[in-house]
C-alpha cells in the first residue's frame, strides 16, 4: 500500500475556501438535489445530511439554509433561465397549456404555463415557464391576462410566435387567454369527462348503483379498522389484497377506475357486507349495471389516457374521437339499465365533437402525421381544403393563420364507408378498434388531384404535398416526429408546417402535472414556503432535467 506524503495528507484535509470550483460544484449538486427531490430548504442543516457531507466530503464546508436558499432561488435558478430563454428562440412556433392550482394549507394559488416547442432536430421539448403566484380571490379574466402577458413578456416571446394554448373551459380562464388575442382551444381530455358525467346523470339506475359505489369507497377511505378487515378477507380468499379506489371530481377516469375496483373485489366486499351494516349492499342487478359500466366507460379511459402521453399532439384527437364514437355508436340505446346512459353519451359525443373537423388547427395536424393524413376524415372535402392550407403556408410563407375554420355548415358523414361494413367487436380494445379503421385501402383517399400552380416553385411545393399525401400511411404505433426525421431529404418543404401543427398538446395535462409537483412542495414540512420560492423550485425541478443538467 501507497504511503501518502505529508503534502498529500495536507491537501486531503484542508478545508476547501467557499469560492473555489470544488466547493460551488458541491453547493450546485446539493442545491439540485432540493429542487429534484421536494426538499424543504432546511434539510441541508438536517443532522443525518450534515454527517453524510462530512463523511463523504470532509474539506467542504457545507453551507447554511439561508445560503442554499439563496443559491437556489437566485444563481441556479439565473442559470438554469439563461438556457431556458436560449431554447425558447430556437422555436419556429410555440403552444402552451396554462391551469391554475390552489393549496388550501398555505393558501397559495399558482397559475401555471408549460411551453411546448418542436426543434430542428425533430424532438418535441415540453418547458415549464412559471409557476406563477395568484391571489386567490381575484381568478378573474383580466387578471388571468395579465399575468400571462406578463409571463411571456419575460420570456421574450411575441404573441407572433404562439400557435396555441390549451385550456379548461372554466370561464375565467377562457376570457382571460382571449384577451390574448391569441388562438385557443379546450382540453380534449375536459370534453370528454363532461359527456361522461351528462351521461352518468340520465338514468335512475345508473345514479343509484353510482352512489352507493360511492359510499362503499368513502367508508373504507375514512376508516383504516374497516380497510384491514376488507384485506384480511382477501388474504383468506387467497387473493390479492386490493384497496377500493375513491371518485374524485378532479380526477379523470376515477368512476371508471371505482366501479372495476369493486367489481374486482366484488367476492370480498359481499362477505364484508354481510357482516357490516355501515355499507351499502348490491343486488345482483346492480352488479350487472356495474359490469356493463365498465364497459361502457373503459374505451373513454383508454383514449383519456392516450391524449394524455407526453409525446402526443393533437394530430391524434380527430382519430381518436372517429375511433370512439364507432365503438359508442354500436352499443345498444335500448338496453334497459343503461340504454339511457349509453343515449346521451352518444349526442354528447356529436355535440361537442362534431365541429372538430372542421377546426384547421386539428385537421391540418391529423393530415401530417403520417400515421393518419385523411384517412379519418368524415368529409371529403376537408383533405382538398386541409392541402390547400398547407400550399398557402408553403407559397406565402405564412406561419400565422387567423381563420380557424375550413368551412361552414358542413355535411356530416360517416367516417368511412367501409366502416360500415362490419360491426365493432364490444370485446375490442380502442386501440384493436382503430387498428380495424385503418388497415383499409387508401386508394380512395389519394386519387384526388391538386390543383395546379403557374411557375416551378409551386410546382415543387404541389409536388412535394402530392407525393408525401400518396405515400402509404404508417403504422399506428410509428412516432411521427421520429418518421419526419428518417424522411428529412425528401420533405423538407414541408418541415415549417410540422413544426407548428405537430406542437400542440391535445389536454392541459402538462400543466397538471406541474401541480402534482406543487403537491408535493407544500407538505406539513414546507406549508410556509413563500409562493414565488415555490415557482422557481418547480421551474427547476422540471426544467434541469430537460437541459440535461448542462447549463
């Protein structure tokens, strides 16, 4: 074994000085530590991490919380933003999703803006801006308004430049993001859960078995004595101890995920109900409107769930809503315990639905992504109209279209003749479903011609949207941002319009999922983190990861 010199022994112990490299390296990584990990700033003076420093490090002088809050919230958080703000100018065009969240414990409102972008290298970023402090009692447009302006104002970013920001349909948010004067759509997500509770409320029976399902969940949620009995019974039918899942009104798809829990472990609570008087029982008849709801309600989960991907766009909305209301459309109305339920969901679907080919920003997405083009399109006109669009951008160089609609009073028909053919499996999945919709010949869809331009360079861009319009559609599981960039020599005219059709968000996840972040900074431990500290801990908690820590 090396015998150490003394200088070596001199340098190993020697407290490093706060400035040197080494020692602003540590204060970094532990500074992303807190913002990574939800901790509270006075977790670095915590006896357990100031032994493990010491252990690990002993020249470092590990700092105060004051320090690291400063350090977090003004160096790191100046640095990270200096990236951010380098990213953001790369962007042809930007979409947004903005929300607002509010913890009842410190009484912090934040409204929230995630920016999502397309690079020139195809790869679809996802930033959250801010986070931004909002009193709770004064929600209103004009307000909204203009702390959005604000945000992206510090942000250098023109209102030239925003393609669109997706929001709930609450009213205030809808004003205030028309205020704008910007283009705007309504989580797809939030449209769907609204035909579903219109659903849920028109017939008795459905009403009923839903509230007693209801109390079953809320007794076991409130009482941990009845939960253990309930997997003590489980555990002695052999079966895997499965806690009943609560509806919550903010929680997308959680009726359906209620009704499959109990139905789950329908054997379980039969025996606890026997024995229990503080839950309500099911008849047998009831039990089989629980079973028909899940299947009512499982392709609706499933398509919630798809929009909801990180990598989606709304180039999947006009598919997946074609692909639902056939799966809906061939459930029996008549049927008598849910016959009525099945009745609205399917009038909801086409009232709130049935403009949505007609909405540019929709079916121009749909048409360049390989995977679909026209071939969900209902009306044979929007493909020549969506084409006609696209040459418009391409010959002007337009990046900014205020008509959001291709045309009015459209005829609605079938999504494709062929569709009607065959009756939808109920036993399919949605996905199995649209597969079935797709795999047909796109020979009616390609036969059409376009129209003619005078000089070469119309013709090149005609040429090009012919050729990419007659090229076979790919298969349903193909990332369209990773096809366009295999095909980048042989469509580049068409890369500005990608970039911007193909940016948009199909819900207002992004910015909810943002909140659960929130959640998890306001705990008993942090209840008095400042709101503007909370902001900047969330900006980084997301955004470090994105750069990669390189900044």
């Amino acid at each position: 074994m090396k015998q150490i010199s003394l200088q070596e022994f001199v340098d190993k112990t020697k407290q490093w000085d706060n400035n040197s490299l080494k020692s602003l390296a540590v204060d970094n990584s532990i500074s992303e530590m807190v913002a990574l990990e939800d901790l509270p700033f006075s977790f670095v003076e915590s006896v357990g991490f100031t032994r493990l420093i010491k252990h690990l490090c002993p020249p470092y002088n590990l700092k105060s919380r004051q320090y690291f809050t400063s350090f977090i919230c003004d160096k790191l958080f100046g640095k990270v933003s200096q990236k951010i703000l380098e990213l953001l100018k790369s962007f042809e065009k930007l979409s947004f999703t903005t929300d607002i969240w509010s913890d009842n414990c410190s009484g912090v409102s934040l409204l929230s803006l995630t920016c999502h972008g397309i690079t020139k290298e195809f790869e679809r970023k996802m930033i959250v801006l801010k986070a931004e402090v909002f009193n709770e009692d004064r929600h209103t447009g004009e307000n909204i308004a203009h702390k959005l302006k604000d945000i992206l104002s510090v942000w250098e970013i023109p209102k030239e430049k925003v393609k669109c920001v997706v929001r709930d349909a609450g009213a205030n948010i809808k004003k205030g993001v028309n205020l704008l004067n910007v283009k705007h759509i309504d989580c797809t997500s939030h449209k769907i859960q609204n035909v579903l509770q219109a659903g849920m409320k028109a017939q008795e029976s459905v009403v009923a078995v839903k509230t007693k399902c209801k109390k079953m969940a809320t007794h076991f949620h409130h009482s941990t004595a009845a939960q253990d009995e309930l997997t003590n019974i489980q555990k002695r039918l052999n079966q895997k101890p499965l806690k009943i899942i609560q509806e919550c009104a903010t929680r997308w798809n959680s009726t359906f995920y209620m009704f499959e829990r109990i139905f789950q472990v329908k054997e379980s609570l039969c025996l606890y109900a026997s024995s229990n008087d503080k839950i309500p029982q099911l008849a047998s008849e009831e039990w089989m409107i629980v079973e028909k709801l899940i299947g009512l309600l499982r392709p609706f989960e499933e398509v919630t769930r798809e929009l909801s991907a990180v990598d989606v766009s709304i180039s999947s909305v006009i598919p997946l809503i074609a692909t639902l209301e056939k799966v809906v459309h061939d459930l029996d109305s008549s049927d008598e315990h849910i016959g009525d339920t099945i009745t609205v969901i399917k009038d909801e679907l086409i009232r709130k639905f049935s403009g949505l080919e007609n909405e540019i920003l929709f079916a121009t997405a749909t048409f360049i992504d390989p995977r679909y083009k026209a071939k969900f399109f209902k009306n044979t006109s929007t493909k020549e109209l969506v084409i006609e669009h696209i040459l418009d951008l391409l010959r002007d160089n337009e990046t900014d279209i205020s008509s959001n609609s291709l045309y009015q009073n459209a005829k609605r028909v079938r999504l494709n003749n062929k569709c009607e053919d065959y009756e939808t499996d109920n036993s399919l999945s949605l996905k199995e479903t649209m597969s079935l919709l797709m795999d047909t010949s796109d020979s009616e869809e390609d036969d059409m011609a376009l129209p003619g331009f005078q000089n070469s360079v119309h013709f090149l861009i005609r040429k090009t949207v012919t050729e990419y319009s007659s090229e076979k559609r790919v298969a349903g599981d193909v990332d369209p941002l990773t096809w366009w960039k295999v095909n980048k020599g042989r469509y580049d005219l068409l890369f500005p319009v990608v970039r911007q059709y193909l940016v948009t968000p199909p819900t207002s996840v992004p910015s909810e999922r943002l909140f659960s972040g929130a959640g998890l900074l306001y705990t008993p431990h942090r209840n008095r983190l400042e709101g503007e500290k909370a902001s900047k801990l969330l900006f980084l908690k997301f955004n470090i990861p994105l750069l990669n820590f390189n900044y």
